[in-house]
C-alpha cells in the first residue's frame, strides 16, 4: 500500500480537481467573443456559458441572462450540463471514500478495508474526469468548428473561453489522484499486519488475546491429560523397591 505522503499528495490533487470543475461549471465564460463597434453601447464582449449568457458592455456595464429552457440548447450544451453536474458528484464522493481510505486517519476499519476504499475512491475520480473531457472536448470541438465556418458571421464567431481551460485542468487533477489511490493495493493478510492494525485499537488487541487463549486452552487441557492419566506414569525405579540387605 502507499505510504501516508503519497495518498495526502493524492488527495490535494483530487481537492483542487473538484474545486476547479465546480468552479468551470458555473462559470459563464465557455465562449468568448471580442466585438468592439463604433457606438458607445456596443456591446464590447459577449460570453456564454452553461447557465447564463454574460454581456460586458464597453461603458462597464456587466449584464446576465439566464438559460431557463431546456430543450431549446443544443445538444451539446446540454450534455456538457449533465457531464458536469455528474462529475461534481462523482468527484465529491470519492473525497469522502477518500478520507476513509487514508493511512493517516484512525476510521475507516482495518488496514485491508482502507485499501479496497482507497481503490473505490480512486475509480470516483477517475469517473469524474473522464465525465469533465468528454464536455469539454465536445464543447471545444463545436466552437473551433464554428470559428472555422465561413457562413458564420464575423460577429458571431466564438472563441473557447477561460472555463474550458479550467475544466481541463481540473480532469488532469482527478485523473492523477485517481491513478494513484487506485495504486493502494491493500497488502497480504499476514499476523504482523493484523497485529499491526490492531495494536492501535485496544477492543481488538483484547479480542485477539482472547482468541489466542482460546486456541492454547485445547493444547493445555490435552497436555494435562496427558500427564496425568494412569497409563503415562513414569516408571519407577526398579530399586527403589530393594532394602539395604538385598544388595548385600
């Protein structure tokens, strides 16, 4: 199994993954486009995102529109919603399997139980990782071949924002720390491992005395018998029968 600072590394690495990809799914900037006109209210910047489409005017003024329909967006953009939305939960439970599988935490059963969590919360980040690509490059793919349609206007040509870059970032992230804390392979189960996870529990370490006292308690008994039964007397001396006189 790895050692305490590897899965502590591991699961820093996982933190700033979900951090970063809630952060990319509520932000409005998937999209960017840079418009600057000749009028002072042209709008200056436009951004979309999955929510919400941002407008920042060239006088400061920063306004938002909500996405409420649903089955209007294109197919896309609605997958990338659901992909998110599941890789922010997917992520978010494999922190808490993670927690339980570190080495350096007193919960989380035995040193074999805190392997097989290990390996579960790392298959969660690795889930969720693979659900943040799968928008993202989708996403990027359809902005790129937009950018690159000569039908498409020049004012309605977008560029991949910032939160596509975030959203890769933040996959590579979970991808490495579930890589490895799916390297936490629990270890043979041998005495000295046992004895090892027990000795910080002191229900267990008397359980396994008990068990032990149990196990000598047959050998002991049989031993007695043993001794003691008329048949396994040791012999006695021949002469100690014989006085003095018989040898004389």
């Amino acid at each position: 199994m790895l050692s305490s600072a590897v899965q502590i590394l591991a699961f820093a690495l996982a933190l700033l993954g979900v951090l970063g990809a809630t952060v990319a799914t509520l932000l409005p900037n998937w999209k960017v486009s840079a418009d600057v006109g000749s009028n002072i209210m042209t709008a200056m910047s436009q951004m979309q995102g999955l929510w919400m489409d941002c407008t920042w005017y060239s006088t400061g003024v920063f306004s938002c529109t909500l996405k409420y329909s649903v089955l209007s967006l294109p197919a896309y953009l609605q997958t990338a919603r659901t992909a998110m939305v599941l890789s922010c939960m997917t992520a978010s439970l494999g922190l808490c399997l993670a927690s339980l599988g570190l080495k350096c935490t007193r919960w989380g059963g035995s040193h074999r139980a805190k392997g097989h969590t290990a390996i579960a919360a790392g298959g969660c980040f690795v889930l969720a990782s693979v659900l943040c690509l799968v928008p993202a490059s989708w996403f990027t793919n359809e902005v790129i071949t937009s950018f690159l349609d000569a039908n498409v206007p020049e004012s309605g040509k977008y560029e991949p924002g910032g939160a596509v870059y975030v959203t890769f970032i933040s996959a590579g992230f979970l991808l490495a720390g579930g890589v490895i804390f799916c390297l936490s392979c629990p270890g043979k189960r041998t005495g000295q491992l046992d004895y090892a996870s027990s000795s910080t529990d002191p229900d267990k370490l008397v359980q396994q005395r008990r068990r032990q006292e149990k196990l000598q308690q047959p050998q002991q008994d049989q031993e007695q018998q043993q001794y003691y039964s008329p048949s396994k007397l040791p012999p006695k001396d021949i002469k100690a029968g014989y006085s003095l006189q018989d040898y004389v």
